[in-house]
C-alpha cells in the first residue's frame, strides 16, 4: 500500500535557502501533512511547519504545494500522480522565518485596522432580534478560518510589497463586508474607509483569493464586489450624490 | 545558548493567560474590563485553538425553543450526565451564568443561528431534556473563538484611542511556550518560558496567572485533539503545588477513525451504526453478538438474520448488537483487538457500504460521506472505515474553588475550561464545555481581580530564573541519544493499550511501570538543530507534561475500583456509591504523582430538592438519602 | 529593487512559480478568443454593409440612427444625418457600440478576465506578474471601472431594442407576421443570452436587493436577489455565451444580406 514519494522541500530562513530532495513513504489516504510529520519524526527533527488541528478547521497548515497555495492537511497525496515529484514551500508573500513557517503578522496588524463590530445604543443581551435570512450573508463571512490562502495568494500584495501599507487584503474585506452587512451594526462608515483606508479600489477582481479558498467562502461575488457596489453608491454615483446633496439641503431649510 | 539575565527579555502584567482558546480569552476580557494589565499566551498563532474543533454548539437555557427550560434542568442534566460525581457548585453556577454569556457573545458581533421569532436557535443534543444548545451550523467553536478574539481586537482598538497604544493593557504573546510557574514566598510571581520562532527565553512577572491550557488528548495515541492539548496547564499547575482532581476520567468515543493517519483521531458518530453500520473483526466475523450482557439479551438480537430485519420491522424484531450502549460497544472492540482479531492499527471494521445505498448514505450522512471523502479519500460508500476508541476530552482537570476559580494550595493561580477539573464530574455532557469556558473563564478573570486587590506583585528572583534558564537550556546540552517522537509514540502507545478505554488493574499497573521508565529516559531526551522554530525541541517539554498527565491518570485509574462515566473497569463494571462521594487528588512530589482520596462536597439541600429521589438512589448510599443534602 | 515574491524578506526561491499544471492554458484561450473577436467585430463595425436583411438586422448595427442606414433598418429613426469623417461616411455601429463594449468592459467577469490574459495582472494565481508598480483600480483611467451600473442601465434599453429586433423576426421579408426561420432563432437567442447575461450582472444583483441590510423588511426584492445571485454564479458563462451569440447573430445576418446563405423559413 505504501509508496515511495519524492519530495522537494524548501529549507532555509531569512538570509538563504533551497529546495531540498526527500525521499519518504507515504500510504493510501494520507496528506500532505502527514507526510511532512514522517519527514520530521523520521529524518529532519528539527524541520519547521505550523499546524493544528490536522482537520481542515483551524487554517494552520498554510503552505504552497506545486505552487499552489493551499493547506497541507486537506492536501491528499493520491491527488498527484504516482511519478510525480511534490514540491513544498513556504507561502510566498510573507516573510519567511524558517523551512515551511512564515511570518503572518501582517494579517494581524490588518485586524487591528478594521473598526469593531458597533451594537446599538443602549441594546441590552438578549435583546437583539435578528432574521436567519438577514444573517446569513454575514455568517458566510465568519466561516473564514483565518488561514491567510487568500491573503498570500493576492496579488496586490504577494507581488508587490509596497502594497502591504495601504491594503487589507481579502481576508480584510469579507471582515469589512461581514460588518456592513450585519443587521445590528451602527458604524456608517465602512464603506468610505473600505475604499479609502482599505485599499478595496486596488483589488482587481481577478478571483484568486475565491479560488484558493479552502472553506468556499466567495469572497469575490459576495463580498468585495457587493463591497465595490456599496462604494460606488456612496461616492461615484452622481445621481445618489446629486440625491444626498439635495436630501441635505432640504434638512437646511 | 543560555541567555544571561542582563539581555532576558521582561514583562510586567497584572496579570497574565496562558492558553488563548475559549476560556483564556474571556478571562483576558474580563480582567481588562476590571482595568487591569493582561498578557495572553498563546502556544500557536491566535485565534487557532482547539475551541474550532467544538461543532455541536453551547449549552445554554435561554428557552428560546422551549420555555420550559431553565437554570434548574440544566443542572439536573449535568449532574446525571456527570453520574452526580460533578462539584455542584460548578454545575449550579454554570447551568445560571451559561445564557448571560451567549448573549453577551452577541453584542460582541457573534451571529448565531435564529429562530422564527428571530432569538438565537437552540438544538437538542444527547443529555440535555430541551433544545439547548447555542449553534451556527457545525461551526459553533469557530464562532466562539473569533467572537472572543474580536473582543479583545475590540478593546486594543479602545486602548489605542485612549492611551495611544493598542498593547498598553492586552498583549497577545503568540506562538510562545510558557515551561515554569514561578513562586516566590508561597505566591505567584510570574511565568518562564520561550518564543517558539527563536527560542529566546522570556520572563513574565506577574502576580496572578490563569491557566486555560484545554485538554490532554495527544498523551494518547488516537485523538481527536489538536498537538497543543498536551496537558500543559494540568502539568504547570501539579509543578506549582496544585492539584489534579479525577485525573481518570477522559472522554472517549468508541468509534474514531484509526487509520489512515489523514483523519486518524476523528469521530465516526454513532449515527453510522444507527443507519446499518456493522462491525466486523479481521476474520470477518459480525462479532458484535458475542458481547451481548446479559441484562441487554432480550432487546438485541443475537443472530445477523433478525438483526438485519429490525431495520425494515422494530417492531417484531430486536435491535442489531451495533446499538448496544457506547461502553458495550467500546469493551467489545476492545476486547477483539487485544484477542489479536483487530487491524494492524488496532483497530476493527466498520461498514456501512454493504447495507445502504451509495445514494442512501449521501443522504442521511452527509458530513461523514464528505469530511473522509475529502480528507482521507476513505469513500464510505464504498469500502469499510477501520474505527477503535479515540481520545476526546479531558473531565479531570485542575483542583479550584468553583466561585473563583483560584487553584487549590497555589495562591495567584486560577484555571479555566478543560484545564480545570470538577464541573463536569465523570462525563461531560455534549455543549457544556463551550460555556464552561465562557463562564469560568470570567470567573477566573473575576478571581484574578478580586485576589489583586488584597496583594501585591513579589519580584521574581534570580534563583528561580537560572533554575528556569537551565531547563530550557537541557534537551540541546544532553547526550543520551533519546527521540522525543519516537518517545512521545512510545507514551501514547502505552496510554492507549494500558490506560485507554477499558481498563483493568493488571495493565493499570503496568502502565504505571512503564511511565516510570519512560521517566528515567526522559532524562536523555537529545534535540538536534538550532532553537529557532525547532518541533523537536518544542516536543521535549510538551513530552514531560503529558509524562505527568499519564501518570496521574494511570494511578488515578487503578485506586478507583468502580466504573463510572469516562472510567470504565472492566474487574470493577458497577458503580459504587461509596466511591461517589471521593475525589481522586493527584499531587507531584517532585520525583512522581501522589494520589489521595478526599470527599467530594454534598449537595445542599435546595439542589438535593430538585431531583427525583428515586434517581439519587440510584448513586448514593443510604444515608446520604437519609439526610436529603447538606444545610 | 527586488519587489513581490522575489522581496528580500520572502524565502529565497527564484522561480516565478512552482506550479506544475498548464496555468497558462486559460489566459490563452481568453486572450485568443477575445481577440479574435475584437477583430470580427472591428471588422464587421467598419463594414458598414450587409447588416440588415428584412426582417433580420444584425446586433452590431442596431438601433441603426443614421442616414447612412440601410432602408427600413431604422428601428428609432436616424437622428444623426450621415456623419462623414475625412470624407467617409461614418459607419452606424460605431455611434452605438461604445455601448455594449463598455458595458462589457467595465463587467466584473471581463475584468477578471482580461486583466488577466491581457495584462497579465496576475496571468494566473500565485504566478508572479511582469509589472513593478501596481495602482488597481484607485486612479484614472481604471477608476471609471466603477461606472459599471451605467452602462449596465444603457445595456438594458439595448436588451429591449434587440428583443423587438427579435420580435420584427417573427415576420417575412414582405413584413407580414407569422413567419419563423432560422434567423428568428438566432436573434431571439441572442436576446435572451444578452438578458440572461445582464441579469446575471453583479451590479443588477446589488441594485436589486444585495445593497439592503435587512432582507426580512423586503421579501420581494429578496426573492428577487436570491434568483439574481442564483443567475449570478454562472455569469462567467452567460457572458461569454451572449457574446459567441452577438457574433453568431451577427454572422448569420451579415451571410444572409450578402445572399451567401438562405435564410430557411419553417413557416
């Protein structure tokens, strides 16, 4: 049942590294992930990878396999060809700290960016009233475990690193999205600082970050372009300018 | 390697969280609203811990679906889950603080499922009489964890806005390994410990601590926990002076997934058996049959041809053995595996494919079909699952008064969630440990600032810091040649086939041999590589606290003479009334794990009143009935 | 200065991807097709002939207002006179193409698409692009990307004229009514590609239900949008089906006017 699996593996850290040749068992129905831990209990003790749940739950096991990115446990070996050699490297858009771990605290920085979620005044627990309907957008959102495929994948930033200033990434934008879209949220302003602060016009749509997302969440459709409408009705359409301009002369007289 | 004082990086916090799950977070939360300085520690990156995995949902009696439901029968549920072997205190004050923290969980942004009238929805679950628990779709933990930790971005948020800096009061420390509690003159002091990504050392003074470590599930070989549930906060607390209290009961699901090692540890749910699954050995023997008890012979039926009947006819026939209760099922699996019967990875078959359709399956067991399909390629329509007993939670746990969660014998220390011992009694019911976390861990953050107010911070001294320092610096300046992993497989073996599910004395004294030898090698534990991010080095301290949880389990395992929830003897089946009213203490004398007997509390008379007394007679002895609860 | 994945703080790997599978088939089969469309419909734009063929006129080339138009092909009249430019007369689909193009242009799928295959931004994912600077679509020319619903309201009255295109349809080259032929088909194919395809439009979900925060205050429009989100999932394919159907409709016309085929009549 066992087979012989050629891996390349990226070892190195800040100053250098290189994909090195490992060859390993593997058995019917394993991961990658797991091939990784035979590597490390068998042959590198110290190789370094991030990991949690092994479950596809927790979005630890980030990492890029044949250039893809995507996490090592939902990552079947039986998905290559029986001759083909696996290559596995760190996620390219953050630092690298060692072997297969990045340094992801770009995303948490980001976090802190995003303002909270804002109840109504005065609302008291256990007093809010909400519609499944009217919650189900937003619980799409909060599916996202936070395993940052989306944001190594995104080229606005994996690409260029002068970009990481002024934009939040997708990650970012299905938090923003979540927030706007919540029925009990007071902050009136997402919208405006989504495209100001966020750097949501410096998204292109080109879908990278839906494609590798492991939990299906469509952050492109459901959440950066309804994003990119709402900023549109705030600031770029004049008729809903001219309309707001009005609305506020009339509160005048 | 040994860093020099002078360049140790220091932290000064009023208080300070090890553990960044569920409980962890909502004392950080607490504490800081109190006005207080926090460090959370987190041993991963934050917002990874195993209160993701939770999927069922919170129990809580808001009796949003079923009025009748309330604090009362929420305790009653408890206490008969936990075989009246739960601290009462704990249950009483988490069945009347459980709805009050989900619905706080909402103002802080958390979207729960709704029901028509649009309050938050509540399942049923097994144990609980109502629809009680909490949920969004499978993902409740989830929800949990990102709702806690978008609290405390929420208060750095405020923090930054009014004293300039989003870290002033709440730092997140993530991916970094606490190794020691440090006392000075009997109190708390702080925490020693090192950054995984360097392994630069770090000293945190601090004159309270919590501990919300969670579980100890990777002291065993087949688990559904994640590699952090190393028992760390069970072991910190047994080397700070604490106490473990009923370290033998653990949860274990009789059907987990054994092999292959993608989905090794994850639970097959009893619905599988429910809908046609049939056990089979390595001879292909349905063996279910032969471990009929006796009391169970006339409702299961003893030949395959009446049993594959009650599927189409429940009426005329009796129930297929597969369904007999979960202890039943656990001994016989167990049994055919030690008999030599079972696969090579110790475990035996479980087939749903032969009796359903491909489409039959799909249906009725969706997220099994879909979770081995895509993480193992195990197509369960197909082919047979190969499942045995698999570790799943942790009921013993750190000794602490219920009110305040301070740990017993170590002033300053407090402890929450699984890392804490006595809610949940001998078997925790499904969806009570999300809100354990949320009302213990406030109560710990309570305890914390209540205990600030009558003390003061002690320095920690130089002695304890190098004796610290030493420590860290051992697994790289040892020779003896020992693997941690290697080690590490050879412990789980020895919990799994000794101290697992069904147990005996003779294998319990075994097992306590065996630690003990895996004690002295422990001592020759070599790592290789550098410090920095190095698993090998990580896994020789998490090795000596899941040593001390096996020890403690073991001992613990082999005085109690009864079975009893998570505790399963085979040479002592029954329960036993008089082994009820005691707690198993588990203590470190600095060479080994010390158990003691000591009497659990009575309950009080207006608890007492709430059962059936005909139900209590059933676990208590005669006079504890005579007497109707302590005044 | 090395930037991107090649930044100094990034694992030191030097290939521009490690992907193994044929990542660049896609973007070439979106680039090949989109040009060879651009040169058909450049082509047929500046043909100015063979565009109408009682009762078929060719999508291209409707609603035909100028005097230049070919007679009875002028469904709204001809407002414009004829136009000439350096001495030619100005083609008629060129005053109403911008139209269409710019409604595909700004579409959410096509800018996936072509910045894509065309600019290379990035080619495919997690494969390194060519450019050192990157602004998206924060300044001009891309911000006027977020003029997308206007052209997605013109896009409507041109649904509507090419609908009643497709209804003339129903008649013979005598204009009676009653009559089907292949050409019917054809264009009222087209029609309904183009509305299922606006339909499916992003903007057309926003403007329907996706812009309100409470969905259970309005069952109408959230009917509305969860049959619009529904249409909105295959939008990739609606646009490239409506535009293949654009080009076909236009083809099948253009043959049919310069008598290369028949245009088959069922009844």
């Amino acid at each position: 049942m066992a087979r012989k699996l050629n891996l390349r593996i990226w070892r190195g850290n800040r100053e250098s590294g290189s994909l090195q040749n490992i060859s390993v068992d593997a058995n019917e129905g394993e991961v990658v992930l797991d091939v990784i831990h035979r590597v490390q209990a068998e042959q590198i003790n110290d190789l370094a990878v991030r990991w949690n749940c092994k479950a596809g739950k927790c979005g630890s096991c980030s990492m890029e396999i044949n250039g893809k990115p995507r996490l090592a446990c939902m990552t079947q070996v039986s998905s290559f060809p029986e001759d083909e050699e696996i290559t596995i490297t760190p996620l390219r858009a953050f630092p690298v700290i060692k072997d297969l771990v990045t340094d992801v605290s770009f995303n948490y920085k980001k976090a802190m960016e995003i303002p909270s979620f804002q109840p109504p005044e005065g609302m008291k627990p256990g007093e809010p009233r909400m519609q499944q309907v009217d919650v189900e957008r937003s619980q799409e959102f909060r599916k996202c475990i936070e395993c940052f495929l989306c944001q190594n994948t995104c080229h606005v930033i994996r690409d260029h690193e002068e970009n990481k200033e002024s934009f939040a990434g997708p990650r970012f934008f299905i938090r923003i999205a979540e927030l706007d879209m919540h029925p009990l949220d007071m902050l009136r302003n997402r919208k405006k600082k989504a495209q100001e602060e966020h750097g949501l016009g410096m998204c292109n749509i080109t879908k990278c970050c839906t494609e590798v997302c492991p939990e299906h969440i469509r952050i492109t459709d459901n959440a950066i372009i309804p994003m990119k409408e709402r900023v549109v009705d705030e600031k770029y359409d004049p008729l809903r300018w001219l309309g707001s301009k009005i609305r506020k002369r009339e509160g005048i007289l | 390697m040994t860093n020099n004082s002078a360049a140790l990086e220091r932290h000064k916090y009023d208080v300070l969280v090890i553990g960044a799950g569920g409980a962890g977070l909502r004392a950080a939360v607490e504490a800081r609203e109190a006005g207080l300085r926090v460090a959370i520690i987190c041993k991963s990156l934050f917002g990874k811990a195993h209160t993701v995995m939770a999927e069922g949902g919170a129990a809580a009696s808001m009796g949003n679906v079923n009025e009748k439901d309330n604090w009362m029968v929420h305790f009653r549920d408890t206490m008969r889950g936990g075989k009246f072997l739960n601290h009462y205190r704990m249950a009483e004050l988490h069945a009347k603080e459980a709805p009050d923290r989900i619905w706080e969980l909402e103002m802080w942004g958390a979207l729960f499922d709704r029901t028509k009238e649009g309050k938050i929805s509540q399942r049923n679950f097994g144990g609980h009489e109502y629809p009680r628990l909490a949920h969004v779709g499978d993902r409740t933990g989830l929800e949990l964890i990102r709702t806690m930790q978008q609290r405390i971005v929420a208060l750095q948020q405020k923090d930054k806005q009014e004293h300039g800096d989003a870290e002033s009061f709440i730092k997140v420390f993530a991916e970094l390994t606490i190794t020691e509690i440090l006392k000075e003159n009997g109190k708390v002091a702080g925490a020693y410990g090192y950054w995984r990504e360097n392994g630069n050392e770090v000293l945190f003074e601090a004159p309270a601590v919590v501990l919300a470590t969670g579980g100890v599930g990777k002291t065993f070989k087949i688990t559904s926990n994640s590699w952090e549930g190393t028992g760390d906060g069970h072991a910190l607390a047994l080397k700070a002076g604490g106490n473990l209290v009923d370290m033998e009961f653990l949860q274990f699901h009789p059907t987990g997934m054994v092999w292959p090692p993608s989905v090794r540890g994850i639970l097959v749910t009893e619905s599988v058996r429910g809908e046609g699954g049939i056990l089979t050995n390595t001879l292909g023997e349905r063996f279910m049959f032969k471990y009929i008890p006796d009391v169970f012979k006339d409702k299961y039926a003893d030949n395959e041809a009446e049993a594959d009947r009650w599927y189409l006819d429940q009426d005329n026939n009796r129930r297929p053995p597969e369904l007999l209760p979960r202890d039943e099922v656990a001994r016989a699996i167990n049994s055919e595996v030690k008999a030599g019967r079972g696969t090579e990875h110790g475990g035996v078959f479980l087939d749903v494919s032969k009796r359903l359709s491909a489409e039959v399956i799909k249906k009725r067991l969706p997220s099994m079909w879909h979770q081995f399909y895509e993480l193992a390629g195990v197509d369960i329509t197909k082919e047979a699952m190969e499942v045995g007993p698999t570790c799943h939670y942790v009921m013993g746990g750190i000794e602490v008064d219920p009110d305040t969660a301070a740990a017993v014998n170590v002033p300053g220390l407090f402890a929450a969630g699984e890392c804490a011992g006595g809610m949940h009694g001998s078997n925790r019911l499904g969806g009570n440990s999300l809100t354990d976390l949320l009302v213990f861990g406030r109560r710990a953050g309570m305890g914390a600032v209540q205990y600030l107010k009558g003390t003061s911070a002690t320095p920690v001294s130089e002695a304890s810091i190098s004796k610290a320092v030493q420590k860290i610096a051992a697994p790289f300046t040892r020779t003896g040649g020992e693997n941690p992993y290697l080690l590490h497989q050879e412990l789980q073996e020895i919990t799994h086939n000794l101290v697992g599910i069904i147990r005996t004395k003779k294998e319990l004294d075994e097992a306590i041999l065996k630690i003990a030898d895996i004690r002295m090698r422990i001592q020759n534990v070599t790592v290789s590589g550098s410090r920095e991010f190095n698993p090998g080095f990580h896994l020789s301290f998490d090795l000596d606290n899941m040593l001390l949880i096996a020890e403690s389990t073991a001992k613990s395992a082999v005085i109690r003479e009864e079975s009893r929830g998570g505790h399963t003897r085979d040479d002592f089946p029954n329960m036993s009334p008089v082994w009820r009213q005691k707690n198993n203490i588990s203590s470190f004398n600095g060479t080994e794990v010390v158990v003691k007997q000591q009497t659990l509390p009575e309950l009080p008379k207006d608890l007492f009143g709430l059962f059936d007394p005909h139900e209590l007679e059933k676990y208590m002895t005669q006079e504890e009935m005579a007497k109707g609860g302590s005044n | 200065m090395a930037t991107g994945v090649f930044s100094s703080s990034r694992a030191k790997i030097s290939e521009r991807t490690l992907r193994t599978d044929k990542w660049w088939l896609q973007p070439l089969i979106t680039f090949s097709v989109l040009i060879l469309f651009i040169i058909y419909a450049t082509f047929r734009a500046f043909e100015n002939g063979n565009y109408f063929a009682e009762p078929l006129i060719s999508p291209f080339y409707s609603p035909c207002l100028s005097a230049a138009c070919a007679t009875g092909s002028s469904l709204l009249g001809q407002p414009f006179g004829i136009i000439k430019i350096l001495g030619m007369t100005l083609s008629p689909a060129l005053l109403i193409l911008i139209f269409p193009l710019g409604f595909r242009m700004t579409c959410y799928y096509y800018r996936k698409a072509y910045y894509r295959a065309f600019w290379m931004s990035p080619p495919a994912c997690a494969v390194a692009e060519p450019h050192s600077k990157y602004t998206g679509e924060t300044r001009a020319p891309l911000i006027l990307q977020n003029g997308h619903r206007y052209f997605f309201y013109i896009g409507l009255i041109f649904n509507a004229l090419l609908t009643v295109d497709a209804i003339l349809a129903f008649r013979n080259s005598d204009k009676q009514w009653g009559h089907m032929s292949v050409g019917t088909l054809v264009l009222v194919a087209n029609a309904t590609f183009l509305w299922l395809y606006s339909a499916s439009c992003h903007t057309c979900r926003h403007t329907i239900g996706g812009r309100l925060r409470n969905f259970s205050k309005h069952p109408v429009r959230y009917k509305a949008w969860t049959i619009v989100s529904a249409l909105n999932h295959k939008h990739q394919n609606f646009a490239w089906v409506s535009l293949l159907g654009v080009a076909f409709a236009d083809f099948y016309v253009r043959e049919v006017a310069a008598h290369v085929f028949t245009n088959f009549y069922f009844f």
